[in-house]
C-alpha cells in the first residue's frame, strides 16, 4: 500500500451524530486470524447511533463505528483480492468498526460477496439479514406452511425476515405503523389505527399465528403475544424507549407460548459466518433480494448519520468510499 494512514470516521466523546469527526488514522495491522480489508461500502445501523450515544457499556473511546462491510482482502488469513463482505457485534464497540477506508476482522466472520450484489447492496445485508435469520430461522425454527406475523415489518430487519420465511416456504403477515402493502407478506396490517389481536385471528380462523417475531417491543409486545396459536412461539429482538412490558401471565402459560430473545451482539463470529454462507446462497439464487439503498459519499457520512438519527432517511444509508487511496 502506497500510504500508512488512512480516513476514518471517529468519535472521542457519547452524543449524537455531530460527535463523528472523519479523521486520519494509522492503517490497522491484522494479527493471526485475522484479515486486512479495504472497504468499499459500510453500512448505517441503528445500532450504529445508539452506539455514538453511548448505549452500549462495552465501547471504549477513541472508536470508530460501523458494523456492516463489503470490500477486498488485502492482507492476512485471507487470500488477497478475494471480495468479501462481513459483520461483526464487536466491530466500532470493542474494536474499530467499517466506517473507514480499511477495517481489520477475523477471517471466519467473513464470507465471499454474492457475485450478483454490488459492494454498496451486499454491505447492506450484515445486521439486518443476520438478525432476522438468527430470530426466524434459528430461534423460532420456522417450518414450512407455517404462519409468522412480523411486528415492524416495513424495517430493515422485518423485510429480511419476510424474505427468509418466504424461503423457508411460511405464511407471512406483516405489521408496522404506517399503511401499504409490504413485498412478502400476505397482509399487512397498519397497527396505528386497526386491532392486531382481532386481525390475526380473523386471519388465522381463530387460531392465532405459529410464531411472532418482534422487531419493536414496548407497546407492540403484548398485542403481539396474544396473537399467537396454542403452543405459539414469539422472539423478541428490540424495546426502544422503556425496556420493560407487562403481559398477562396466566394467559400466557394457558397458552403454552414460548418466548425467546435474540441479540445480535451476542453471536459469535463462528456463528455469523455460518448464518453468511446461508445468506450468500439465498442471493447467489436469487431467492433472496437486497434492500433498497441510497449510497452516500463517505465525506457526507456525518449528515448520513443525522439523517438515521432523526428517521429522515427513507431507504438504507450505505457509506461509499472511492476506493483510490491504499
């Protein structure tokens, strides 16, 4: 490489976005294990702007943020050249993230980019789809013909958990707050001004769904429980604002329900790369689609982040970086 510094987005204090400053910085050295990407898009999560906030009692300061990635190999346990993408839970937490020109990441948390994305459409696949596959596929084990409503299904992460349960040949409903039709989803209810238990029910002929997956949580929660079937199961992922719910417990045990928490953070890098190779399958044939992006030059990633903050951004941020320095 042709230079030893490098352009990174950084953050020295908590706070929102206007905290970020883009900095240059050393190139990072990978260790064993691990492997020296160039990155060419990162993605902005939520989780991302929680993280700058100060959300998570893991992140040590100076950091740099960024979970998602895709990019090339260009040093390490990887063969040089190879187009990658990859997420990480510790990525901008306990080790600088992918909001910068190079990231370095253990090699098993990285999977070969879907040849048929581009580097912008496959950095954009990481928290979302990893997710929503941990949550529909792994926890809640859906099974074919199965019914499974989705809370916050206009989302990121609800619109990959629709692509995966179509996949896996289930019924999906779809529930959010604002009204229209949802690609994947069989219905779709507008939970601001319509009955989500009396839906589900009219729905299901009285039966209730096999399986709830929760990407909202608080008030969203309970609806959502008493939409289930005898024996039903229900994952949770998220409860922004008051993280506590109340439910009525002895409904819940009648019913046989089962509920199951999901946290992205706490897969391990064995895990991703697993979950990856079935993701890359999925776009590789098609059957699974990317989500809409809007690439943003990496110099305007601080207004990209402002623009998530405040929910002013309407498709996926996706940071893109020209890939002329290294």
């Amino acid at each position: 490489m042709s230079t030893k510094v490098m352009k990174a987005l950084r953050f020295t204090e908590y706070g929102p976005p206007s905290v970020l400053r883009i900095e240059e910085v050393p190139i990072p050295e990978p260790g064993e294990g691990e492997v020296l990407v160039q990155v060419k898009a990162a993605a902005i999560n939520p989780s991302d702007i929680r993280n700058v906030a100060g959300r998570f009692k893991k992140t040590t300061l100076p950091r740099t943020p960024g979970r998602d990635f895709a990019g090339i190999a260009i040093k390490g346990a990887l063969q040089e050249g190879a187009e990658v993408w990859g997420s990480s839970g510790n990525l901008g937490i306990v080790t600088d993230g992918s909001h910068a020109e190079y990231v370095v990441v253990p090699r098993e948390t990285l999977s070969l980019k879907p040849k048929s994305l581009s580097m912008a459409q496959a950095a954009a696949i990481g928290v979302p789809f990893i997710t929503a596959w941990a949550s529909v596929v792994n926890a809640a084990q859906i099974q074919p013909g199965e019914t499974l409503l989705v809370i916050g299904a206009a989302g990121a992460v609800g619109q990959a958990a629709i692509q995966i349960a179509n996949w896996k040949q289930a019924r999906v409903f779809g529930a959010d707050v604002r009204s229209g039709p949802i690609a994947g989803a069989e219905a779709v209810i507008d939970t601001r001004t319509e009955d989500l238990e009396k839906w589900i029910l009219e729905l299901t002929a009285g039966k209730g769904v096999d399986a709830v997956f929760d990407t909202v949580g608080g008030l969203m929660f309970e609806p959502a429980l008493r939409s289930l079937r005898l024996g039903g199961r229900q994952v949770a992922i998220s409860s922004p604002g008051n993280p506590r719910v109340s439910f009525n417990l002895i409904d819940f045990y009648h019913n046989f329900s089962r509920l199951l928490g999901v946290d992205s953070f706490g897969l391990t890098s064995r895990q991703i790369a697993e979950i990856e190779d079935e993701l890359r399958m999925g776009f590789e044939t098609g059957t699974l689609k990317p989500l809409t992006i809007e690439a943003v030059p990496f110099e305007k990633a601080v207004d990209a982040f402002s623009r998530v903050a405040v929910r002013e951004a309407k498709t996926k941020q996706v940071l893109s970086f020209d890939g002329k320095r290294g």
